[in-house]
C-alpha cells in the first residue's frame, strides 16, 4: 500500500528502534523506554484541522504500534502485572483502547491466569456505542467470553452482554448464547464432580485418621506401662541388664516405626518380656518390698 501521509516524526522513528531492540536485540527494558518516549512525543492526539498536524489515522496507528511492542517488552520481562496500567496511562479511558491492545491484554491476562483483571475494561470497551460498528467488534467479544466471562463462571453477565448487542441479527446471537449454554452445562458436570469426590474422600479421610488416632493412642500407653515398669526396677539391675534394657528402649522408642502394621503385636510381646524378665533376674531378696 501507498505509505502514508503523515511523514515518520519522532514517535515513528522511536517504534522502529523499539522493534529491533524487541525483536533483534532482545533488549527488552531499552525497548521499552523507546516505547514510552514515543508515546509522550505524540502528546495528546492530532490536531482538529487538516495540516495541523499527523493525520487521525497515522496518528492511531502509530500509538497503538508503541503499545503493542511495549506490551511486548513488559511481558518478556516477567511485568505482566503492569500491563493494564501502563497502557490506560495513553488511552486513560477502557472504551478507548484499540481493538489490537485490548485483545492483547486480553490474552496476556487469560495466559497468565489472571482474566478477572480484564472484567471491567472488557464489558466497559464491549458495551461502548462506538466499538460496536467496529469490524472487529465480533471477534473481540467472542475472545472476551471464551477468555474472561466463562472461564471465571460469569454466565448471567455473558448473557446480558450478548443480549444487549444490537450489531448482531437473531442466529449470531443464538450462536454466541448456544456457547455460553454449553459452557455452563460443563461448568456444572465439574462442579458436581468435584462435589461427589470430596463427599467420598471426607468419610475415608475421618476412617483413616481415627484408625490411627487410636493406634497411637495404644501404643503411647503401651510404651509409658514399659517404661515405668523398667524405671521402677532400673536400680536394682545389675550395669549388663541395664545396657541391654536401655537398648530395649531404644528400639521401642526411635527404631521402631509407629506406622508399620507389625508394631503393636511387637509392643505387646516386649512388655510381656519385661514382666517375666522382671521374675526372673530378680531373686527374691533383691525383690522391692510389697505394699499394701
């Protein structure tokens, strides 16, 4: 095509190095400040009259190429967060937003799993009188509900919003409310599902922990009758059965694992050890005297 009548300035030299700092450099932070200088070079818009100025179009152009690239460079350096504020700092309003920068904010936030972040700029530009005689009016709002409204389950909103769009005939908004219907319809299926398993996985969850609330519970008074069975006759034994009881105890306490099934039988028999050992080593006048 025919290049066009506004000569490059300032600005159109500036994205043209912000293009090859972006692309061939990878330079992202210098791209960037290309970017911005050429946004503010342009001021606030072209002038009302023919002559004054760059023309409407170039001048649309140009801004909405800086931003592009700009998003760009943002994005490459993990800023994505900014992205929305720093392009309404050129535009200030949602409505005013190009079709190009809103569909890359779009994307750029439904990529990084934050598409709420374009809740209000979306329906703001969508419901603005002037987008909708846009040639791209269509598409935006089709990649608006695929990739803002139903994903965050904003059925009743979808709707409405395609309801209110007077642009489209009676089968484009059949279409577009036939989507949403679907979309809802599998929204319910997960939601139902993730329902039912959370049902099952509680009753099993409660079992499993009260099975082994209770074996610890168990093995907790198991290990205190050992050891005050052992503490009651430590002074008694001779330094060999203290060592070999003090080994014992180890076992029980550290090596043993609380969470095997064979620890409780183990237990069990230990303590019955203790006490027929208790009998045995003990002869009878080194036995503790009996109480009343």
């Amino acid at each position: 095509g025919e290049p066009p009548a506004w000569a490059p300035g300032p600005a159109a030299a500036l994205l043209e190095e912000a293009a090859d700092l972006l692309v061939l450099h990878r330079d992202f932070a210098a791209a960037l400040e290309r970017c911005e200088a050429g946004c503010d070079s342009l001021g606030p818009g072209p002038g009302p009259e023919p002559g004054t100025g760059p023309g409407p179009e170039s001048f649309a152009e140009v801004k909405c190429s800086l931003c592009v690239v700009g998003i760009q460079a943002l994005a490459e350096m993990n800023r994505w967060r900014e992205v929305l504020s720093w392009v309404l700092q050129y535009y200030h309003e949602p409505e005013l937003l190009p079709p190009k920068v809103l569909e890359l904010c779009i994307l750029l936030y439904s990529k990084v799993r934050e598409p709420q972040v374009m809740l209000e700029v979306g329906s703001s530009w969508l419901r603005a009188q002037a987008n909708q005689s846009l040639p791209e009016f269509g598409s935006l709002l089709e990649l608006y509900l695929a990739q803002v409204l139903l994903p965050l389950g904003r059925f009743e909103g979808a709707e409405e919003l395609v309801r209110g769009c007077a642009v489209f005939d009676s089968e484009q908004q059949l279409g577009f409310l036939s989507t949403i219907l679907e979309s809802r319809s599998r929204w319910a299926q997960r939601e139902e599902t993730r329902s039912a398993a959370e049902e099952q996985q509680d009753p099993a969850t409660e079992t499993v922990l009260g099975v082994l609330s209770q074996k610890l519970l168990t093995m907790v008074t198991l290990l205190r009758r050992a050891l005050r069975s052992m503490s009651n006759h430590f002074y008694l034994l001779p330094y060999k059965k203290m060592l070999l009881a003090t080994f014992l105890l180890y076992l029980v306490v550290v090596r043993l694992d609380p969470a095997s099934p064979t620890s409780l039988p183990f237990i069990y028999k230990l303590v019955q050890l203790f006490r027929q050992a208790w009998a045995a080593v003990l002869s009878p006048i080194h036995r503790p005297p009996i109480r009343d």
